[in-house]
C-alpha cells in the first residue's frame, strides 16, 4: 500500500501542477488536496524527511490560492 500510495499522490501532485500551468484555479486548489494527502502519507508511514518539504509546500500552495483569489 506504501507504494501505491505514493504514486497515487505523485499522480493528483502532477495534475495540479498541469492545472497550475494552464491557468486554472483549480491547480491551487488541488495542490493543497495534494498536500492534505502529503501529510497523511508522512504521519502514516512515519515519513518525517518529508516534512520540511511538505510544510514549505503547503505555505507556497496557501500562498499560490490567496493570489488567484485576489486576481479573479
């Protein structure tokens, strides 16, 4: 399940990131449901390396979906 898990959220991880560069506002929007699933899968799988990355992503991806808000 580990790996499955991974590439499941590799997988909603990069579609964001196609969002993201089309200019839809749904890439922020499922970045930060990527995030959400980043988080379980480290506390679940006592991933903590990730953390750093996963804290920093998580602010970039607040941050990403206050601007988009602000421009609509």
């Amino acid at each position: 399940m580990n790996e499955q898990t991974e590439i499941l959220i590799s997988i909603i991880t990069l579609i964001a990131t196609w969002f993201t560069g089309n200019k839809s506002v749904w890439g922020p929007r499922l970045g930060l449901v990527a995030n959400i699933c980043w988080w379980f899968y480290v506390v679940t799988f006592r991933r903590y390396g990730l953390i750093p990355m996963e804290a920093v992503f998580t602010v970039i991806g607040i941050r990403n979906l206050i601007k988009w808000e602000r421009e609509k």
